[in-house]
C-alpha cells in the first residue's frame, strides 16, 4: 500500500507553502534543486522541511492539503510548532536531504 505525504515548507523568513505528494524524497529534491517546482517555492526560497504527516491515499492527502491551504496563518504555525517547535529541518533527520551549506 503507498503512502502519501501532505507537507509544509519554509524559507528562512518563515515563508510557507503546503503541498502533497507521493514521493517525499523525490518532491523535497524537486524544491531545492527547482526542478519541476513552484515558482513561488523557488521565488521564496521555500525548501526546508518543517512539517509533514502521512495518508492512507491520494484523496485524503489531497482533502488535507486544501483543509490546511485555508488555515489562517496562526493556525499553520501553531500545527508546525506542535511537531516541530525548533523549526528545524526534518528532511535531513529523516535521511531525506543532506544538510545544506
């Protein structure tokens, strides 16, 4: 059974962007290196990992991505801050990136 992934993105500046995918490695590869990315994660410089949970398929990923695209502000940080209260990057904890710069 695949796994899907609903994410949150920031910038340094705490910029975020929320997306979904099925292939976390592979989509965290695709900001940071702009290839196929967004233009607004690539403008921003939207690429470190603050936040992410799993779903059991692409509908519910799809249904928790826009429920958390409509959050205020606020209510992203607070869910950020519950998991991750450093905001560090969790994609080199989870061996998914090497450790920039």
């Amino acid at each position: 059974m695949s796994q899907y992934y609903v994410y949150i993105l920031a910038s340094q500046s705490r910029t975020l962007y929320v997306g979904m995918t099925k292939d976390l490695a592979r989509r965290l590869y695709e900001h940071r290196t702009r290839h196929a990315s967004s233009a607004f994660t690539a403008q921003y410089e939207v690429r470190r990992l603050v936040y992410y949970e799993v779903a059991a398929n692409p509908y519910a990923a799809i249904a928790r991505e826009k429920e958390l695209k409509v959050w205020t502000r606020a209510r992203k940080l607070q869910l950020i801050e519950s998991m991750n209260p450093g905001w560090e990057d969790l994609a080199i904890g989870l061996g998914l990136v090497e450790k920039e710069g």
